[in-house]
C-alpha cells in the first residue's frame, strides 16, 4: 500500500474518533485502540517525517517553545455586544430592533421579530481561520482588531477541528469561546496543589492561562474546549445559510462543538422565557455561562440593522446579575455543624451579588483560610452561584489595612464549651462534646436510638426533633425521663402511641455493652469496633478509664481510633451524660465471651449474602457474633466464609474468584453447633 495514502486514511480515522469523543461526546472505540491507532501513526511519520503535515493529529501535542506571540489582525473585526440586565432594557431592545426593520421594509407593523437565543459562554473569545478547510491560524480578540497568535497552542486542542469535516467555503473564519469545564477546573487545581504549583482562581482564569502558555506542550495537557458561535471573514461562492440559526447548523456540521442550549423564538416575550429557562437551568451546565444572547435569527435583517459604534444593532447579552463582587470581611465566626464539624464562617459588610445580598459566606477550615490568606478586616472578593452557599474566593492583600488581624480557630466549642479536635489526617476541626453540644444533640440522639443502637421502637428522627424542638429532652439520657402525660402534650400523639414509646423505652434500658458503645457515637467507633471493645474490657468504665496502649491491643483500633476514644471519654460533658443514662435505670448484660475452643467461628469473618431459607440475614449475623465470629459487609482476601443463600450475587462471584470457602445456611447451622 503507498505510504502516504496510508497515513492519510490513518489520520482521517484518527479525525473520525476525536469528533466523536470530543464534539458528540459519543466514543466509537476503546482508548486501548485509539492508542494503538495513534501510535501506528506516529511510527509512520517517524519513518517517513517528509510526509508529516501540520494538520496531522500528531502535531496536537505541541511543538518547541514559542519565544512570544506574535500579532494577527483580524480580517474583520471581532465586535463587543451591548447588554441588558433587566426586563425593561429587553423590552426596549426589542423595540429597537423592530422599529428599525418596520422602517426598513422588512417587517409589518403587526409581525415579531424572529431571534436566535444562544448562550453567552464565561472563557476567552477566538477566531480560527480556515483555508480550502484547513486551520491556518488561530487569534485571540485582543483589542477587537488585533489578536494574539496562539496558532500552536489551538492546534492542541482536541474539539478544534485541523480539517473540516465537510464542504467549506475557500475562507472561513470561525468565531467562538474556548473555556474550561467546571470538574476539569477543579481537578486541574487539585494537580496543581499536588505539584505545589500556583491554582487558578475560576475556569475562565484557568483557560485563559492555559491558552497563553509559551509551551504548546503545557497547553496540550489542560482540559481545554472550544465552542463556535459565529464566523468572520467568508470567502467562496458557498450557501450556508440564510439565518443564524442555520449557519450555526452548518458550523455543527463541519466538526465544531455548537452549544445545544439555543432556541429561535419570537418577540421580547419569547426572549424572556429563554433567559428565564437558562436562568434556572445554569446550574446543570458543565461550565460557566454569564447570560444569554440575542440575534437577530435573518442574516438580511442583520445586514440592514447594521452596527453602532463596536456593537452591532441587531445583537445584545442578557446578562445574569454578577456572581463575583468585592466586599470587607467584618469579622469571622465558627458555625458548629449537627456533626460537630467546626465551620469558619465570614461576616461581610453587605454586598449585592447573584440577585442577593450578601452578609456571610463559608470560609471552609482552617486550611483554607490560611491558603486563600484571609485576614480579618481584609477585602476579599466572593462569589455566589445559583443555590450554592456564597464562598470566598480570594482575598486581595493589596489592600490590606494595618489593623487586620489573622484568624485563629477556637481550641474549645462556642455552643457547649467542649474540647475541639483535629485528627492529623483531618481539615476538618470538630466539637468533642458529641452527647452535650446543643449543635449536635438531634443527632446524637437520633444515632443512639437507632435499630442498631439502643434499639427504641416509634422513636423516629422527626419525633426526635419535635422533642428537642420543644425542650423535652436535651440528651439521650432525658430520653428514659419521658412520661406518657409528657408525651401527649405533643402534636399528632395519642394516648394509645405514647403508652407504646414508652414502653419501648422500658424494654431499652436493658441492653448489651457493644450496643451501648455504639449509641454513644464516638468518631470512628462503628457496629464492629463496638463489639471489639465490648469483649476486650467487658464493663463501659474499663473502656473509659483505658490507656493508649489498652485500646490499641484492640483488634482494628489504631492510633486515630484509639486517640478519638481517649478524647470522649475525657470530656466531663459526656462523663456526665453516661452518668445520667444510668441513673435513669440503663442497665448492661455481662458479656458473653466465646469459648476459644471452636476455630471455626472464633475470629473469622463471614459474609453473608442472598435470601437464606429459614434465617434473616440479622439473625444469622447475630448468632455468629454470639458464637465469637465477624460479620461483614464486603467480600475481601480477609473473609473466611461467605455464607450464600437464593439470589446471590456478586458477593458469590467474587468470594469464588478469590477462592474463600462458601457455605449454606445448613452448614453455618452445623458450624455453630460444634460451638
């Protein structure tokens, strides 16, 4: 086969593929082939480098370093838009419009004009010139007539196409946005930090700095992404339509990525109705849009109407009220979360951003505040997104007064007075005030009465909140100091449910050592570690009162685990809540120790999946972790049986890759009577 004909039909399926992927988001192969065709590719050109041309898709990964940008006029210039921020300013847009085409001849008195609605993209403007349907150059707007020459660094771009698709006229100049997706925004920063290199402040910073790189190479590895939405210079006799919305179709066809957000409507009305579904919808959108534009949808009517200044007439962005805004931070508060998280939280002096004034937004942790340098009493910038809690985005240091004062995070809770604690692995600072803390106490409580937990029957979580809500109780232990004449002072509860509450809460009080851990809610203490605990020191004040070393001679317990359990038991705040649980008559059963005897069940971990035939899943757990055994969720190399019933599933398929023994419900049955 001739060379060059090969690489030709290498290099047009290679297109084909990044078309597919990367403009119609529809993969035709695996990366696995796709690399194998990419490699073949380059092996040729390797051998034959007289035939490699400069729209192959190997030349996308960047070449030598550019020394500086060079300037491209461009052929026509790429004109600003004028903008409108409320409905009234529409209206009269509209009216414009109108007048000027009834004047023209164009439009009857009675008739709307037709518009295109499209959306206005948050990146950086650009202008591709294509020639006989291949990229020539790419240039930034720069000052409307002059752009950047960043040819090099667009050819690395995966949704620019180097050769059109289809018939072209001699000249196109294609006109768009090349931005960056809000997900590949945050992972490039999350590289970046990684690497100790310098974030970005917001995807259109990120694509902007990315697209200016001097090393085409760098650019080649950053996420970019081009959407068209106009043209510039055109050359040929070609039709490629007669209306807005049909260039843009023509665009589509050619190879370019073309926003599906856009609608041909008529009048202001159907104007508005655009920008109002964007509006609510934005926030679905992979990336970051400002607003929306307006066309006049008739090439003639555009003609006619003509340009202003550097505006055209028959052309407006609608724009969203800003999201960004700069403003003072006034002082900086702790929020305490029903988790007990500790949330530095920023008192602004009142800003007007995203249709909303502004007077808090979330600092996150400690962390944070120190890597965006937040001061008290600095000027910072924020931003509000849709629904999104207003954040800070940064602070601008440049002007700072000499009376800041830098943010030091509380060492005990603001609601209850408790110790705060921040595990190493952590950025999270939390209240250790677990059963006391008012922040935290609906669900505490609502852990500690949980099936799995103290077990209290009708006990929900909005019969919990209703409870908190209205003072009845105030920890878990007033739980065992309710009364029936108490309870049915509360709404929707009768009689009759609350004589059931109650006697619920009776039977509770006598309960297990493992299931009273548990209901405590100490970080990190799950069901299983719970029960570890239980039979290692047998009585709650043993557990209390155990040193560092005792809890780490625990199955499972490591230092954090361990650490977090010393830190709850120091806390005079949930000495007293146990103490109070006691003396309202909470009593514990001893500790039923295995016998060390059966090693079929003493220290293996089952699991148990599918519907067995006579046992519930609970039940069958519960009698393996009498007889001494682990139950788990997960199947691992650590699983000793998987006990399988009707209707298993992957659990069975992976305990049978990994070669653990599987039993049935039978052959547990004769495993615990050896026991």
């Amino acid at each position: 086969m001739d060379i060059q004909f090969q690489l030709e039909q290498l290099r047009q399926e290679i297109r084909r593929h990044d078309y597919a992927y990367y403009v119609k988001d529809e993969p035709t192969i695996s990366d696995f082939e796709y690399d194998a065709l990419m490699r073949q590719l380059i092996e040729l050109e390797k051998a034959h480098p007289e035939l490699v041309t400069p729209d192959s898709p190997t030349q996308r990964v960047g070449g030598a370093p550019l020394s500086e940008f060079a300037q491209i006029k461009h052929a026509q210039a790429m004109l600003s838009l004028g903008n409108v921020f409320s409905r009234e300013e529409l209206n009269s847009f509209d009216k414009r419009v109108r007048d000027g085409l009834v004047d023209a001849g164009l439009l009857g008195n009675a008739q709307e004009v037709e518009y295109n609605c499209e959306l206005k993209f948050d990146g950086l403007a650009i202008s591709l010139r294509y020639e006989k349907g291949k990229l020539i150059h790419a240039a930034t707007r720069g000052d409307g007539f002059v752009g950047e020459d960043v040819t090099a660094n667009v050819r690395t771009m995966k949704s620019v196409p180097l050769v059109l698709n289809n018939v072209s006229p001699d000249v196109l100049e294609v006109r768009g946005e090349i931005l960056m997706n809000r997900q590949d925004f945050l992972m490039l920063n999350q590289r970046q930090l990684s690497l100790g290199e310098k974030t970005f402040v917001n995807p259109r910073n990120a694509a902007a700095g990315s697209l200016r790189q001097l090393d085409p190479r760098l650019t080649a590895k950053r996420p970019l992404r081009f959407f068209a939405y106009g043209w510039g210079e055109i050359k040929g006799d070609l039709d490629i339509g007669q209306t807005q919305s049909e260039r843009l179709d023509y665009l589509a066809s050619l190879g370019f990525v073309v926003a599906k957000e856009r609608r041909v409507v008529k009048g202001s009305e159907g104007l508005y109705q655009f920008f109002e579904h964007i509006a609510q919808t934005r926030n679905t959108l992979p990336f970051d849009i400002d607003g929306v534009v307006y066309k006049v949808n008739s090439l003639l009517q555009q003609q006619t109407l003509g340009f202003v200044s550097r505006a055209p007439r028959f052309a407006v962005a609608h724009k969203f009220p800003a999201e960004e805004a700069q403003t003072i931070v006034e002082s900086i508060d702790i929020q305490v979360g029903r988790t007990g998280a500790l949330t530095p939280v920023a008192r602004l002096r009142p800003v007007f951003v995203g249709g909303v004034t502004i007077t808090n937004a979330t600092l996150h942790n400690e962390d944070e505040i120190k890597r965006k340098d937040v001061w008290i009493g600095d000027t910072v910038i924020v931003r509000r997104a849709g629904d999104v809690i207003p954040e800070v985005v940064r602070s601008l240091p440049e002007y700072r007064p000499i009376f800041v004062q830098p943010f030091v995070m509380v060492t005990h809770c603001p609601v209850c007075g408790s110790a705060v604690e921040r595990l190493p692995d952590e950025s999270v600072s939390r209240c250790s005030g677990g059963l006391f803390c008012e922040a935290q106490r609906k669900q505490s409580i609502i852990h500690a009465v949980s099936r799995k937990a103290l077990n209290i029957d009708g006990l929900g979580e909005k019969l919990v909140e209703q409870l908190v809500d209205t003072d009845c109780i105030h920890s878990i232990a007033d739980v065992y100091k309710l009364s029936v004449e108490k309870l049915i002072l509360l709404e929707r509860m009768g009689r009759k449910s609350a004589e059931n509450l109650i006697a619920a809460i009776e039977k509770s009080k006598h309960t297990s050592l493992e299931r009273l851990i548990y209901s405590l809610g100490i970080r990190h203490v799950g069901e299983s570690t719970a029960r570890d605990l239980a039979n290692a020191f047998k009585r709650l004040d043993n557990l209390a009162s155990a040193s560092m070393d005792d809890l780490l001679a625990v199955n499972d317990v490591g230092p954090i685990v361990a650490a977090s359990i010393a830190k709850f038991f120091a806390e005079q705040h949930n000495k007293d809540v146990i103490a109070a649980l006691f003396e309202a008559g909470l009593t514990v059963q001893d500790v039923q120790l295995a016998s060390n005897t059966n090693d079929a069940i003493v220290g293996k971990t089952f699991v148990i999946t599918g519907t067995l035939p006579t046992w519930k899943r609970e039940e069958a757990s519960q009698y393996i972790i009498q007889a001494g055994g682990k139950v788990s969720g997960s199947v691992s190399k650590k699983t000793d049986y998987v006990v399988a019933g009707s209707d298993a599933g992957s659990k069975l398929e992976k305990a049978q890759t990994l070669g653990i023994k599987v039993i049935d419900e039978a052959e547990l049955r004769g495993l615990l009577a050896q026991h």
